[in-house]
C-alpha cells in the first residue's frame, strides 16, 4: 500500500509528472535536447525570481553546496548553521579542504542579522552560507533582514540553501542579492530526487577564477562556463528524464496553480498544523520563525513517534519522526509540494483518533 506522505522529502508525486519522466530517451546533444534545457531553465528563474543563469544538476542539492563552497571559497567562509543541513555545508566545506568557521543558532532558533553582521565585520570571510529553510528543526531563516545587513559588505558572496523552500514559499533571489541560491526536485518543487538547481551571479563566478583546486565534476565555474558558451548544453550526460518531468510540473507551477496561490496554500497548511500543534503539543521552534513547508513539533506528551508512525501507516499515511538527536523528542508534518489542506485535515484527524491508543 502507498502510504500518503507528509515528509520533508521526497514528497508525492502528481502522476502527470511521473507519466513525463518516462518520455523516451533523446541524445543529449540534440536540438530537441538543447530546446528542452532551454525551456526549462527559463521557468525555473521565474521560480527563483532571478534573471541570473540557472544551472541544472544531476546531483542531489548536496551536490551544488559542495561545488559552491568549494568553487567560490578563496580566503574563508562562515557557515550560519540552524540545524543538521547547516552543519553538512560546514563539513562540506571540511571535506575540501576550504577554511570555514562554523556558527551555530540554538536549535529552534534563527541564525540573526545581528550575528551576520559581527561575523561578517570582521573581514576574515569572502563566502558566508545561510539555511533558508531547516528541515531538521522547521525552521525558515529571516532573510530579508539578513539581506539588509549583508548590504554592508558587497565584496562577501551570499551561498543559500533553500532546498526544501523553494517553490512553497516566496525567495526573490535578486531582490535580497544571493550569489548562489540552490534547491532539489524532491521538496516543494514536487519531484522524484536526484535533480538539483542553482543561480549564480556574474560577480560569484568572476570571483571564483581565483580559486585554483575547484574539483571537476562540481565545478561551479566550469559548469557555467560550457553552459553559457554553448548555451543549454552540459559537459556530463544529465538527466533527461527530470528535465522532461521538470518542464510538465513547472507549467503547472507558473500556469495552472500559479505561483501566488501555491505559496498561499503551503502558507495555509503551515498555519493550520501550527495551530493544531500548539493545541495538542508545543511547536519546537521560535513561532515567529517557524517553516511554511515543513512543521516540526515537540513532543510534550512523550508519545511513541515510532509507534504513531506505524498506526498511521496502517492508514496509508507516514510523517517523519524528529531528526538526529531529536528523534522521539519532535516529530515533523510536512506540507510541501502539490499536498492539499483537505489532506492534512484528515491526517490530523488521524493523529487525533490514534493518540488515545498509544
């Protein structure tokens, strides 16, 4: 039985999607080929409200924060950590050999301007990394605030992660100056994984030419250079399959939905399990801060997230028990992608009926 998922990823996918990722093979050095990148990377930098070039990657997300740190980092970058993914940029970082400093918020609490500015004053850094959205802590990062601040230092590069935020939450990546903003298919977009993307700014790419040891399949600079010369062609085969998939689900997005009524939806769910959890728990992060993809709740009752898990499952539902040191301390309802409200109020109602019994 398919269990109904409401995690943060990989997320449900419509069936027209799925339908488009069985397309029939083309090469990858056609017209057609060519045509299909093109088309899809317009509509993604619409989705990222950019006029930056996009660049489409056969990796995960992790994939395009180890080459943008690595590609980009020529003195030292900080990386403002929120929760697990913030330290796995900082350990990226480690893995390359790329000088870092890691700053971690309390769990549940946000990474400041204020603590932006102190970091970034003092002038040891060239690259500073934000997690948008943590999914580990549900968390969403103040990054207007933030973008103001970081107007006091032009010549540092903005790398963000907003994997599991993009396309069900409002990024304007112009709007706030982010150098390199990256998201993956199996979050809000509503994908299969195992596709990424990111915008780049000119000036992030110039900079990077001073970088000497920026990797080969990652890198970031290389990448975008054969992209531009021979515009929507990769060096490496990529795959086709989320790119025919990629062109179904971003109509659907920008045409059919629409961009403002499907932040609006993941705003509504957001606040709807927001309440449900202050009613019948606590929510784990700052309210103010809290996600509007992904919930994370915690567990004031010392319920069994395990066995809660395997009730619903009996129902054709699943959502994700706390992560990392959290585990059984929270637990997470994602609301991200094409979920509707109609199907988180039978889910909760579902939760209602099994706590009793746990």
């Amino acid at each position: 039985m398919h269990k109904k998922l409401f995690i943060p990823g990989p997320v449900d996918v419509r069936p027209e999607v799925l339908e488009a990722m069985g397309t029939p093979m083309i090469g990858h050095r056609t017209k057609d080929a060519t045509e299909l990148q093109k088309r899809v990377s317009e509509k993604v930098a619409k989705v990222f409200m950019t006029k930056n070039p996009i660049l489409l990657s056969t990796t995960s997300g992790t994939g395009l924060m180890e080459g943008s740190i690595r590609s980009l980092t020529a003195k030292k970058a900080v990386v403002f950590s929120v929760g697990a993914f913030g330290d796995r940029w900082a350990k990226l970082a480690e893995c390359n050999n790329v000088p870092v400093d890691l700053v971690r918020a309390e769990w549940g609490h946000p990474t400041t301007p204020e603590i932006v500015d102190e970091y970034l004053s003092t002038g040891k850094y060239d690259v500073f990394t934000i997690t948008h959205n943590e999914t580990s802590t549900g968390l969403m990062n103040p990054v207007k605030a933030i973008a103001e601040v970081r107007k006091k230092y032009p010549d540092v590069l903005w790398l963000m992660d907003a994997v599991s935020s993009m396309g069900g939450t409002p990024i304007p990546v112009d709007e706030l100056g982010v150098d390199v903003c990256i998201t993956s298919t199996q979050k809000a977009i509503g994908l299969p994984p195992g596709f990424s993307m990111c915008s780049a700014s000119e000036r992030a790419l110039e900079y990077g030419k001073q970088v000497k040891y920026r990797g080969g399949y990652l890198d970031l600079l290389d990448l975008y250079k054969y992209i531009l010369k021979k515009p929507y062609q990769y060096p490496s085969t990529p795959s086709l399959s989320h790119m025919y998939a990629l062109d179904v689900q971003l109509d659907y997005i920008l045409n059919e939905e629409g961009l403002e009524n499907r932040f609006a939806r993941h705003l509504k769910m957001a606040e709807r399990t927001r309440a449900w959890a202050k009613e019948h728990f606590e929510l784990f992060p700052v309210e103010e801060y809290a996600s509007n993809t992904v919930t994370c709740i915690k567990n004031t009752r010392g319920i069994s997230v395990k066995d809660l898990n395997a009730k619903l499952g009996e129902k054709g539902y699943q959502i994700s028990n706390g992560y990392g040191d959290l585990k059984e301390k929270t637990f997470r309802i994602a609301h991200m992608a094409d979920r509707q409200p109609e199907e988180l109020e039978t889910l909760l109602k579902l939760i209602d009926e099994i706590i009793p019994t746990l």
